[in-house]
C-alpha cells in the first residue's frame, strides 16, 4: 500500500516534470467523469464507477457536461419512427 502523502507527494512531482498545468488528483476524477459523458456513456455508468450514492447526485454534479444530449436523443427517436416508416412502406 502507498500511503495518501506519499502518492500526493509522487503525483504532484510528476505533474510538475511533465510541464501540464497543475491540478489536484481530485481534478482527474472530475476530466474522466466529465469526458465518460461527453463520450456518451450512461449516465447509470458513470455513477457507479464514481461511487456515487446515487444517479441524481452525478446529474446534480456533472449535468452540465452533457450538452447536445437532448437533440441526440431526438435524432434517434426520429430514425426510430421515420426509418421504420420508410422500411414498411416500400
């Protein structure tokens, strides 16, 4: 096992070395949440993977990363019902 200071103390250093802006080891959970949406994983997924208690909390904390979802959702309801009317129409 490492101990927490000693892995802050180790992940602070390489942040340093590899010359990217500085950001806490909180921050990476925040990106992978933040792109797992973005990248269209489910809701119920990400959560999960968290560790969250529950689907509202992540919505509460990462709802705004999911933009453009309500016209995704639409197009493909759309390709739903307008594609199976072409199919049985011809």
């Amino acid at each position: 096992m490492v101990h927490p200071e000693a892995f802050g103390r180790a992940f602070k250093r390489l942040i340093k070395e590899s010359g990217v802006p500085v950001i806490r080891f909180h921050d990476c959970r925040h990106t992978s949440a933040s792109l797992a949406l973005q990248a269209g994983v489910n809701i119920l997924v990400v959560s999960k993977r968290l560790g969250h208690a529950s689907v509202s909390f992540t919505l509460d904390t990462y709802g705004h990363e999911m933009p453009g979802q309500q016209r995704d959702a639409a197009d493909r309801v759309a390709e739903i019902v307008y594609g199976g009317l072409e199919k049985t129409s011809r």
